[in-house]
C-alpha cells in the first residue's frame, strides 16, 4: 500500500514538475442531453496554427469528471508562443469555438464555453484534482 501511494505521489509531482506554462487558457465542455460536443474542431485548430506558425506545441491538460454526461474542461497552455502569436492564436481559438457552438444541434447537442479573458494560473492547476494531460490519441 506504501508503495502505490509512494508511486502516486511521485507521478503527480512529475507532471505538475513537468508543466512549462504558467498561464492556461480554459475551455469548458458541457452537455444539453445526449453527450459533450466533439474536441477535434479545437484539436484541429491546435494542430494547424502550430504547423502554420511553427510555434512550439502546448501543453493541454483535461479535467473530467464534471457532471453526469461526461462533461469536462481543457486547459491549453499559452506561454510557448509568443505574445504576437498567442494573440492571434486566442482569436482563432475563439473563432473556432464560436463555429462549433452555432453548428451544433440547439435541441440537443452541448456547448463550448470558452473566456479568453480568464487565464488559469499554474499554482490554481496543480489544486485541481483528476487532471490529465491530453493526448492526440484521446480524439479517436
């Protein structure tokens, strides 16, 4: 038992001694009634401003566990772009989001709420409990 707490204690101090950024964008997922909306709009969006501006990747962590129908947040970390970059990176993002929002199914389909205003802070991240870092691979 010593052990896999010892274990815990270790992995949980590598990934928030891992974390470069010290200001998070957050990005809300919720639920109407049948399910969270898709990530890939945001992911994709990620990916291509990345390749298209070369900017370093950032680091995106996820937090479930925020209600019953799976619904969860993202937090993108911001400080690997510049300030020219991050700039338009968070127009973009809103861009996306805001499309995302006005396709979906009003009826049932959930919502992405996201304030580029409210920056999360790293010391507010690392209280945060069930929060993972976020893998391309979750997408499929």
């Amino acid at each position: 038992m010593k052990k896999i707490i010892l274990s815990f204690a270790l992995f949980s101090c590598a990934l928030f001694l891992a974390q470069k950024s010290e200001s998070y964008l957050k990005l809300s997922y919720s639920s109407m009634c049948c399910g969270t909306p898709s990530t890939a709009p945001v992911m994709n969006y990620i990916e291509s401003f990345q390749g298209k501006s070369k900017a370093k990747k950032v680091e995106i962590f996820r937090k479930s566990g925020l209600g019953r129908e799976g619904e969860f947040a993202l937090y993108i970390g911001i400080d690997a772009l510049p300030k020219s970059k991050r700039i338009k990176f968070v127009k973009g993002l809103e861009t996306t989001v805001n499309s995302q929002n006005n396709s979906r199914d009003k009826n049932s389909g959930g919502t992405v709420f996201f304030t580029s205003s409210e920056l999360v802070k790293k010391n507010d991240l690392t209280q945060i409990k069930n929060l993972i870092s976020y893998k391309k691979e979750q997408l499929k």
